[in-house]
C-alpha cells in the first residue's frame, strides 16, 4: 500500500459512488485493506478529497505553448468537459479546497500564463471567472440530463403535447422545432457557447 494507491482507489470509488459516500471504511474495504492502512498513509478524508481533486486537474490538458492564447485555452476548456464528465463529483470540490496540490497549482499558473500573453491582467482575471463558470457549470448541466435513449425520448415527448403548445408555445416552439430534430444534442452546445466566450474575450483583449 502506498499513498498513490490510496488516492487512485479513492478517485475510482468517487467515480462509482460519489465523494459523500466516501470514507475510508469504504475504501479501505475497495483496497482489501483496513482503515488504519489507509489513515498510516493519508490521515484525513480531507486529505484525500484534496488529493483525488489534485488527480483530477491532472487529467486536464494544459494550455498547448505552440499556440496562441485562445486556441490554447479552448484546447484547455474543451479537455476540462471531458474530465469533468468522467468525474462529475469534482465540480463542486475544484476550486475550493484549502491545501490545493502540486497538479492544482501548476494548472492554474499555466492557464493564468497563457491568458497573460493574449489579455491584460485585469481581463485576465475576467476571462478565466467567466470561463471556469461556464465549463463548471455546463458539466453540472449535461451530468443531469437524462441519460440518451429511453429516458430522454420520455422527457422529450412530454414537452411535445398539446396542453404545453397552449399555455407555453414558446417552450413548445424549441422543443419540437429544435431539440426533438433528428441529430440535436445537448453536448453540442458546449463548444458554441465557448467559442461565443472566447469571440468576446478577443474583441475586448486591449481592454484594462
């Protein structure tokens, strides 16, 4: 047992049952291991809430160098939705943990340098607020959505009756003129919705 084999089987057990229900008894019990194992190698479940929130960052793509400042952060945005969609828990958890690990910290000064090449420091710290909300809460957005298929199609069709055209056509208008289309998808409206953020972002790049 090491402390990277603790934190691995506390990042896989989050992502099968959430960081609620997560203590080290149960991961202990995940491990094939005791609790006092765990506890010799991270003494706290804080501990390891910032731990697996630190593998997480480390997931995410850094800002590619080669690239201009709005390329790169869409690249980083883009790769920030993929992880955050395998790891759904961690929404709420990234940017408040107190002791932010070394994977954490080196994120945050590469996204902060590479929008320091294109943007003022001011527009700097606007750029990445708006942007961070936007793919923060986008994951949490498509994490509750129905899932695809049977279920969707449930929710669809009760947007698509009568009694809703009546009292709420507009409402009635999207659903069956937009998202019961054939090939719409949710997802889809990420990347337009970041490149709107970034369009503006760039128009506004002298700004102090």
């Amino acid at each position: 047992m090491t402390r990277g084999r603790v934190l691995d089987g506390a990042l896989e057990l989050a992502d099968e049952i959430g960081v609620a229900d997560l203590t080290i008894r149960r991961l202990a019990e995940a491990l094939d291991s005791k609790p006092m194992t765990i506890y010799h190698h991270v003494p706290s479940k804080d501990e390891i809430l910032d731990g697996i929130v630190d593998l997480v960052f480390a997931e995410i793509d850094l800002p590619d160098p080669e690239l201009d400042w709005k390329a790169a952060v869409r690249g980083r945005c883009v790769s920030a939705r993929q992880v955050l969609a395998r790891h759904p828990w961690a929404v709420p958890l990234m940017e408040s943990r107190r002791s932010p690990g070394p994977a954490t910290l080196q994120h945050h000064d590469a996204v902060v340098a590479c929008l320091r090449t294109g943007l003022s420091l001011a527009m700097t710290g606007h750029a990445y607020a708006t942007l961070d909300a936007f793919v923060y809460g986008f994951a949490i957005q498509e994490a509750a959505l129905p899932t695809p298929g049977d279920e969707m199609s449930d929710v669809v069709d009760d947007l698509a009756t009568d009694e809703l055209a009546e009292h709420f056509p507009a409402l009635h208008e999207f659903a069956t003129g937009r998202a019961m289309q054939p090939g719409y998808d949710f997802g889809d409206e990420f990347e337009i919705g970041l490149d709107l953020i970034l369009d503006a972002l760039e128009a506004r790049a002298d700004d102090d």
